[in-house]
C-alpha cells in the first residue's frame, strides 16, 4: 500500500513537472542573475604616488572645471561683507546676501564686475546663501514691459523661470536650497529650489532710451525687492534705489580699469577646490570626477612639491586656456554669416568647457528660450573688427531679429566693456525710436570711429581705435531664431 502510494506520489510530480511552463522550467534550471550595483566606483586608493606630469595635466582640467564655480564662490565671499545695499564705485549694484540691489537706469559704461553689460536693461542684482535661509524675492505688476529675472545656481545654471514669457504674476517667490524642508509661508505664490546653497538673481527690466520712461519705469522698479524668509511679512516692501549709497569697491579693484575684476587668482584656486567639492552636490555621474578631483587635492595635501606643481598648472592654464577663451569664437558654435551662437545658456549640464568659456567672456547669460546671443569678431572677409575700418550691418526689409521682447546690437572693446565714445552710445536696437530705415525697408547700422554724415547719425554705433566685437541679443526670439532659420546678415567692411 505504502509503496503504490510513493509510487503514485512520483508519477504526479513528474506529470507536474512536465506540464511545467517554460519560464518556471528555465528559472528552474539556471542559477538566479545578480543584480548590478547601483552605488559609485570605489574612488582612487589614499597615498598613491602620483607623477608630476600626470598630476600637472589633470590640474588644467580641474581648473577649466571649477573656473566657474570659484568665480561664484569669491563673490560671494565680498558680497557677505556688505552691511547694506549700495553701488560699490558708485556703479555696481552689491548687497547682502539674500538681498538684492536694483540701478535705477542703465549700467555705467565703467562697470567692470561682469563683461558684456547690456544697456538696453535697468538691472539688478543678488547673491542667495541658502545655507543661512530661504530667500524671498518680490514680482511687481510690469504691465506690458517687457521683464525676466534670472535665477541660476553656483554653476551658472538656470534654477527657475519668471518673466513676461512664462506668464509669471505678481506677488511673492522664495528661493531655497537643496536640503530644506520646511514649511511655505501663506502668500508665497511660487518656490524655486536650488542644487546648491549658493543662487542669484538677477532682475532685468526692459526701458526705452527716452527720458520719459526713465521715469515711468521708477515706481515699477522701487518693488523690486529680496530679503531673507525671516523679513517676510505678506506685506509688499518697496526701496528708492535712488537713495542708496555708494561705497567703496567691494571687489577691492578699480571700477574702469581696462579688464574685468579677477574673481578667480590661479595661485589660489587649489587652496579653494577644497571647499567647492563640500559646497557644490555632484551631478548626476559626477561622483567618480569628484573623487579623481579629490585625489588630487589630497595628495597635494601631503605633498608641498605637488601642491607647488598644481598650483603652477592653474596659472599655466589661466594663460593657456582661459585667456583665449576670451574670444567669443570658443562661447557657442558657428552660425551664418560667421556669428557664434551659444546654444546652452544657463543649461551647460556637463559642458565643462562652453561653461568656463561663457562664464570668462560674458557670465550670466539667459537660458535660449529667455535671450538668444550672437557674437562677431570678424567682417565678411574674415578680418578682425578694428577701429581702423568701417563697418555696415544691414538687416534686409522684415529681417530684423524676430523677437517677442527687444532686440539690440552692442559694441565691445577688446575686453568686452563699452568702448567710451562722444556720444555715450554703445547699442541700437529696439529702445531707439529715432532710428531710420532705407527706403526699401531695410534698415543699415554704421559702426565705425568717424563720425558719419548727419543723415546717418541716428544709425551709427561709434567703435574705438583698436579691436572691437558685435554682439546680438534677442529676448523672447521667436522659434524662427530658436531654430537658426535666422541668422544675423554679415558685417561688411566699406573702406
């Protein structure tokens, strides 16, 4: 009985094993896969001996990298300084941090914080330390002007939108950082929440070149305001920035002085990578560059001769890389007619290099749906813009840049500052309303030393005696210039 029963038993289970699906019967027969690690690679082994050579090499990569992140990391350190709102040299505006300082008419020509100021804008400006709190920044009621303030973090990159494009409405914002969690006040209409502790603002408000909206662009601009979440009350602030006062240069250099205030000193940099890698959250994939960056920090540590090869290789790249990035050949890509155009504005991502570029001729560019930029440094034939020439850039009938907002052509010097001229004009665009085009439509820009005949004053953007650049901004383009339909006409030389 027992043994028909065992017998019976068997005679099932091979039954079942023969009716067994496919999948069970191969997960069955084959040992069970591991899953793959998720966690990073282990970083480079403590107390290695590196070369020189290899040490020297990597250092100039490192430098490209945290160029830009130093950059924002030393202003910060001046702005933290600051007892109050103010213009230093009596042109910038500085401010505490979490606060911001608004001009009250377009930039002084002297200005020499950040390259390639526009005077098509009132500006404004404000470094955020998340760390210490929130930041609270206020939207006031611009009617049909034209208005974006742009929000980006310590790497340059855009952390938010709020403008006349996105249909952002009046009222109150905050700005946090990446670990807070608390809880969002009543009256707070929207939060933009930064990677890293560090974030700026930067208030731009479109205003005609007339005296008449010089004024009416004042009551707008004293409720442009930001403060620290603990000074939130519900309760609109409003400041005359015509009052504020003006201080000595943060910066510790001479507003005016030719170049633009260094904020990144080579022979200092690899004493302040440390603190970028504690400061800055690797992105996504990021961890194994920080911990190769780590390795030679730490190995420098240990080893003074290192640490002097390293900080030699920063002042070597300062020279060899970063001084030519100063050609704005290098900030974007070739477009028509010989311009260059930057496609990742504010969104470089892993972009280490068009970062560092941007960020050495012209940081704190929009993101491209906000402003497109054309630069030029070169004619039709290829030769250097200089004072010695003339120069016409013609937009045929209708072919002026295609934008929502303004558009504007401005002439740097070689250090990407306005060149002084007798007419205290270094752009033409949208906020001249004296402008005249040809009679079939087109409209001509003279850009040349001498004064032109009177006919043509009105359209003539005076250039300096040595070498020049042009550069384009269309805010708000239409897709026609988001896709490169269109593309700036060249700059000829006419003797």
């Amino acid at each position: 009985m027992l043994v028909n029963s065992r017998a019976t038993l068997v005679a099932a289970l091979l039954a079942a094993a023969l009716f067994l699906p496919a999948s069970v019967e191969t997960a069955l027969a084959q040992p069970a896969v591991p899953e793959l690690s998720q966690s990073p690679p282990p970083p480079p082994v403590s107390g290695t001996i590196l070369q020189q050579a290899y040490a020297r090499d990597m250092a100039k990569i490192a430098y490209v990298w945290g160029w830009p992140l130093v950059n924002l990391h030393n202003r910060r350190l001046v702005f933290s300084q600051l007892p109050e709102s103010g213009l230093g040299d009596g042109v910038l505006p500085v401010a505490p941090l979490n606060h911001l300082t608004m001009l009250t008419s377009y930039i002084a020509p002297e200005e020499r914080a950040v390259a390639c100021p526009n005077q098509d804008v009132v500006y404004g400006f404000g470094i955020f330390s998340l760390d210490k709190e929130p930041a609270v920044f206020q939207v006031p009621d611009f009617g049909d002007r034209f208005w974006v303030y742009q929000l980006g973090n310590q790497r340059t990159d855009s952390i938010g939108q709020a403008g006349k494009m996105y249909g952002t409405k009046p009222g109150f914002y905050m700005v946090v950082g990446p670990d807070w969690s608390g809880t969002v006040p009543a009256g707070i209409a929207g939060v933009y929440r930064s990677p890293t502790n560090l974030a700026y603002i930067i208030p731009r408000a479109f205003m005609d070149d007339t005296a008449e909206d010089r004024q009416a662009i004042q009551p707008v601009i004293s409720q442009i305001m930001a403060y620290p979440l603990s000074q939130y009350d519900g309760k609109q602030k409003t400041k005359d920035w015509s009052k504020i006062p003006k201080i000595a240069d943060p910066a510790g250099g001479k507003q005016g002085a030719g170049s633009e205030t260094q904020w990144v000193k080579p022979d200092r940099f690899f004493d302040e990578l440390p603190a970028i890698l504690k400061e800055v959250p690797p992105l996504p994939g990021e961890e194994a560059l920080y911990a190769w960056l780590g390795s030679l920090v730490d190995a420098a540590a240990k080893d003074p001769a290192l640490k002097k090869t390293l900080t030699q290789a920063a002042i070597d790249a300062d020279k060899e890389i970063m001084l030519p990035l100063k050609s704005f050949r290098y900030s974007g890509v070739p477009v028509q007619n010989g311009w260059n155009s930057p496609l990742n504005g504010a969104n470089f991502g892993t972009d280490y290099y068009t970062r560092a570029a941007v960020a050495r001729t012209n940081i704190f560019v929009n993101a491209l749906n906000e402003t497109a930029y054309f630069y030029q440094e070169y004619d039709g034939n290829k030769k250097r813009l200089n004072g010695k020439g003339a120069y016409t850039v013609t937009f045929a009938k209708g072919e002026v840049p295609p934008v929502d907002g303004f558009w504007s052509l401005t002439l740097y010097d070689a250090e990407h500052f306005f060149a002084p001229n007798e007419l205290n004009r270094f752009s033409l665009g949208t906020k001249n309303k004296d402008l005249k085009f040809n009679p079939d439509g087109s409209l001509t820009i003279y850009v040349q030393r001498n004064r032109p005949s009177a006919d043509k004053q009105s359209n003539w953007l005076p250039a300096p005696r040595g070498d020049f650049e042009l550069y384009i901004r269309a805010y708000w383009p239409k897709e026609s210039v988001l896709r490169h339909a269109w593309a700036p006409p060249i700059v000829v030389r006419s003797k």
